[in-house]
C-alpha cells in the first residue's frame, strides 16, 4: 500500500510540475504593461563620437629681415623650320587632348555603411479620448507591450541610420494588435498595423487609429 501511495505521490508532483511549467509559459507570452521613460531622443539615433587628437600646428622658417627680389625667367621662343610641321604637330597635341577629356574615368563604388541595430524601440502612443501619452520601451523579440487597455505592441527591429546617412534617423519594424485586457483572452489580437515606422516622418509612417495614434522615437541599445 505504502508502494502505490508513493507512485500516486510521484505522478501527482509530476502532473503539477508540468502543468505549472504549461501556466508560466502562457503567462510569458502575455502582453506586460506600458512603463513611461525619460529617454533623450536626441542621444538614441547614435553612438558618441570620439574626441578627435589635436595636431600640433607645424612650425614656418622665420621671414626674412629684408626684401628678396625675384627675377623672373626669360620667355623660350621656338621658331619652327617649317611652318607644315608646326601646324601638324598643333594638331596631334589637340587631338590627344581630345581622347583624354574623351576617355571614360573609371569610378570607385564607395562601400556604403551598415545601419546599427538595437535591442529596445522607443515608442510613443497618445489615447485621443483621454488625451493620455506615453513614451514607453519595447524589447525587440521580447514580451509584447500594452499600451491602455486594448493596444499591444510587440517590436520586430529596430535601427539607426548609418554614419554616411544624409539624415540621422531610427527605424523600427513593429506589430500593433487590438485585444482586451484579461488572462484568458475572448478573442484573438486583431492586427492594425505591420510595418516600419521612421522617427524623421512619424506622420507618414505611424500608427494611425479613430482612438490611438503611435510612432517610432528612436532605438536604444
């Protein structure tokens, strides 16, 4: 009797064991609520730049005390023997100038630089009912990050424009779902919006709902 209860015992832990195990997972997956940052736009877009070694300036010779006169070289005068041959050698000389301006220049593709990736995106969500805003951090490949009661966001991407970029700019590739709050969901997330934003045009390519608007505002590492 001892024997059975033991394996009862054993297969009882065993089935609690998993199904905690089943429990957290789901939990993990559940959306975490929206934490407001301070962040700096300005500094997320890049890396400090390194300060620059100042060079010494070199050093001139000394002006002379006095004036130095400079005589200029006397003008070469070439008289040609026969006036054909001038004419012909004036010839040659233009048209070689003419197959050099002609010659194509070779150019040299210029390796354009990688764009940075980062870990976190920067998003900003403003509720137009309540008029409430938020700046808020979503970890790329992490946790999905609620937003209000309804608005889950959930990053993809995210980087910032390389160093020989005429702009500097953050770009973010984010999942924005509609779902009600609650531990056992009703309904699956409806999707409103898949995409890349961009920090330089939050008009053009941010989220745009009858309640919510949301936009990129940079990336961190």
């Amino acid at each position: 009797m001892n024997r059975k209860g033991a394996i009862l015992g054993s297969v009882t832990a065993l089935a609690l064991l998993v199904s905690g195990a089943v429990v957290a997972s789901a939990l993990n997956d559940l959306p975490q609520d929206a934490q407001p940052v301070q962040n700096p736009t300005a500094d997320l877009n890049r890396q400090p730049t390194p300060p620059v070694p100042q060079e010494p300036a070199p050093e001139a010779a000394p002006a002379p005390a006095a004036p130095i006169a400079i005589t200029p070289p006397a003008p070469v005068v070439v008289i040609a023997e026969d006036g054909a041959d001038a004419d012909a050698d004036a010839d040659e000389d233009a048209d070689a100038k003419a197959e050099e301006k002609a010659a194509p220049v070779a150019a040299i593709p210029a390796t354009p630089g990688r764009r940075q990736r980062r870990r976190v995106a920067i998003v900003e969500a403003v509720d137009k009912v309540t008029a409430e805003t938020m700046r808020f951090e979503v970890e790329v490949g992490g946790r999905p990050v609620r937003f209000q009661k309804t608005l889950i966001f959930t990053a993809r991407a995210c980087e910032v424009s390389a160093p020989d970029e005429l702009v500097e700019d953050s770009i973010a590739y984010l999942e924005v779902s509609l779902q009600p709050r609650g531990v056992l969901q009703a309904s699956e997330p409806r999707q409103i919006f898949r995409g890349w934003m961009f920090a330089s045009a939050p008009a053009v390519s941010g989220l745009q709902h009858p309640i919510y608007d949301a936009w990129i505002v940079g990336c961190k590492a």
